[in-house]
C-alpha cells in the first residue's frame, strides 16, 4: 500500500474569532502531529433568532 493516513483536526469554531487562540491550536495541532486543521467560520444572525442568547464572541 504505502500509503500514508492524513490526520485532519477538526477545530471548527472553537477558536471564538480570536486568531491569536486560532493559531495556538493550529501550533498544537502540529505538535500533536496533525497534518491538517479544519477551521469553521458563522454568521449567527443568519441561522438563529434575534431572540436567541449569544455567546460573549457572538457580542
């Protein structure tokens, strides 16, 4: 086979839309020998009420 298996973390939106805290878990994603690092990105108001409560980066 020969094939190596790829590692992709999945951090989605837990870096909060802070890209200091984004770039540290990518740093620890490569330490912990991830290949890759998978990022999400949101628009709440787009798939939530304006009644819904926000998280503190939502604000």
């Amino acid at each position: 086979m020969g094939n190596k298996v790829q590692i992709i973390a999945e951090i989605g939106v837990n870096h909060n839309g802070n890209i200091d805290l984004a770039y540290e878990m990518i740093d620890k994603a490569s330490n912990a020998g991830v290949d890759f690092v998978k990022f999400q990105t949101s628009i709440p108001s787009l798939v939530t009420s304006m009644y819904a409560p926000k998280a503190e980066y939502q604000l």
